[in-house]
C-alpha cells in the first residue's frame, strides 16, 4: 500500500512523469492487476491526445505486448479499466485509493 502523501506527490507529476513511475513498478511485476495495466494504458492514450497522434498510434502496441504476456482476461479487464479511467476519471478517485492506499471505509466518519 502507498500513503495519501505519495497518492498526492503522484498527482501532482505530469503525465510523463506518472508513465515513467507505473512503467518502472510494472517490470517490478511478474502478475500486474489489469487496473495496474489500464491505468497505464490510460495515460498512454492521453499523451497521445495530448500530442495529436492518432489514438492507439502507440498505445495499441503496447496492448500487443500484453496480449503476448498475460491471460486474455487481463488484457480485456486493463482495456475496460483504460477506457473508465478515460471516461469517467472523478469517480474513479475512491477506486483507486481503495487499491493503492487501501481506502477509508464509507461508514468511516474520519474518512472526510
């Protein structure tokens, strides 16, 4: 688990800077959660809007990759994930700090 502070420090890198970090703990890796791989995927697709390229330009080779290394099912679930983070990143805040941070439980008051 990581801490709200390194939650925060996370948020507050550039989409370069939080590629290179999820990519250097993904080799740390042998079986990465497909969330972990969506999440990369994500911000691979945003770079590539971000500069103009045509979406899936790079990003679709990387899911190539995956489907030479890992289970369908993963790479299925990390595309959903990807295409979640995309379209509906703010209500993802609360799944993501439940997985990363392990997440303050709703009934928990101090939570807030």
């Amino acid at each position: 688990m990581i801490s709200e502070k390194d939650l925060q420090e996370f948020e507050d890198l550039d989409l370069y800077e939080k590629v290179s970090r999820i990519e250097s703990r993904l080799k740390e890796k042998k079986d990465p959660k497909p969330f972990e791989l969506g999440m990369l995927l994500a911000l691979k697709m945003a770079i590539e809007i971000r500069e103009n390229k045509e979406l899936g330009s790079e990003s679709a080779v990387l899911v190539a990759k995956w489907a030479e290394q890992y289970p369908e099912y993963v790479v299925e679930e990390a595309i959903t994930s990807a295409k979640d983070f995309l379209l509906h990143s703010t209500s993802l805040v609360g799944k993501i700090k439940e997985t990363l941070v392990g997440g303050a439980k709703k009934d928990d008051p101090s939570a807030e």
